[in-house]
C-alpha cells in the first residue's frame, strides 16, 4: 500500500481537520497554511487532494465574483489533473466562460456536465443558452437541444419557457404561445408570467401577458 492510500495519523490528521474547520469559516488563507504542514509523503493523499480541490474552486468563485477571471482561470489550472473533468470543477469553468462570453468554450463544459450529470436539467438549458451564442449555433440549434431535453424532463417549466423564448426570437410566434402556456401549466404560473412580462425575448408577446382572455 502506498503512502498516499494509508490512513493519515497525528499530527497530519490534526492539519487536515483544522484547514477543514478554516475552510468552512470562510479562511482560506489558513486552510492552505494548515495543509501546508502535513507532512510531504501525504500531500498527494486523497483526502488532502480533496480539500485542496475545495479551497481551489471557493477561491476561484471568490476570484469570479470579484470580477477577476483571469485569475478564477489560474487558480482551475492549479486544480490536480484527476480532478479537471470532475463534476465541482465543471461548473467554475461553465461559469468563467460564461462571464467572460467564451460560448464556445461554455457550450462544450455545459455538455461536459450535462454527460457527466444527466439528470439534471439544468444543464440541457445550459447547454442551450451558450449553443445559441456561439460561432455556428444559433438559435435553432439551441431550440433543437431544448426539444430533445423535453422528451426527457416532461414535467421542468424551465424546457418549455426557454423553448418558448428561441420560437418567439425566430418569429413563430403561434408555437411560442403553446410552450410559455405549457410552462405555465407545469410550474408556477405567476412566478413565470412576471419573468416573462420582462423577458426581452419574449417581448412580442409582452402585450398579451396578463390580458384578460390571453395567458
């Protein structure tokens, strides 16, 4: 059995624990200070890898929100090879792409994830959202993604509502209609007739919303 598998022992077991407390509390400064004196044969053990994945992608996200994506990018590149299509890490990078308008870096994580999690929808209207943005995509392109995901998510307001959106953009106004009411139907119909009074892609309809004898 190698160093890296064997279960950590005092005081190393003590380091891992107190980054973990730092962590939660938000230091991540002191998280990475504690995992820090672990001793080096353990620095590749997989419970020390997987703290240090934590802090990489809290700090990335910190970095992301502070407006700074060049360095939310750097700080994914310092994550271990193992773990760069891991689920966690996905999401930073679909979220750096999309911050920085990289389409076509973010249709591709976007489908990453939606392989790597295929019950989540979410990633089907991911997907969607950056195929509609990027060089050779477009706006059926991504309606056909969001057809194909409704035959899986029958019962997700979120698939007919955006479908929706790409019928009203491409002018078939009649077929938008029939989904934003199907959306309608199947989520919360006041919470999802004030989105779409300001949606601008659905601003053809904006007239008919709430008028009696319409939606």
């Amino acid at each position: 059995m190698g160093d890296s598998a064997k279960k950590l022992e005092m005081p190393d077991a003590h380091y891992l624990s107190s980054a973990l407390g730092w962590l939660e509390l938000g230091d991540e400064k002191s998280a990475i200070e504690e995992l820090a004196r672990i001793a080096p044969e353990f620095q590749r053990h997989p419970h020390v890898l997987q703290v240090q994945l934590a802090i990489s992608i809290k700090t990335a996200l910190g970095w992301l929100e502070m407006g700074d994506a060049q360095s939310a990018v750097d700080e994914v590149k310092r994550i271990a090879p193992q773990f760069q299509k891991h689920p966690q890490v996905l999401r930073v990078q679909l979220a750096i792409s999309t911050k920085t308008a990289r389409w076509d870096v973010a249709a591709e994580v976007a489908n990453a994830l939606r392989l790597a999690e295929p019950k989540d929808v979410n990633w089907w209207v991911s997907l969607a959202y950056a195929t509609r943005r990027s060089p050779g995509g477009g706006l059926e392109a991504a309606k056909l993604i969001l057809l194909d995901a409704q035959k899986k998510f029958p019962k997700e307001p979120i698939v007919p509502y955006n479908i929706a959106c790409y019928c009203c953009q491409l002018g078939a106004l009649e077929r938008a209609r029939g989904y934003l009411e199907k959306s309608f139907k199947l989520g919360n119909a006041k919470e999802l007739k004030s989105m779409a009074a300001t949606d601008p892609d659905l601003e053809r309809l904006w007239p008919e919303l709430g008028k009696k004898g319409g939606f």
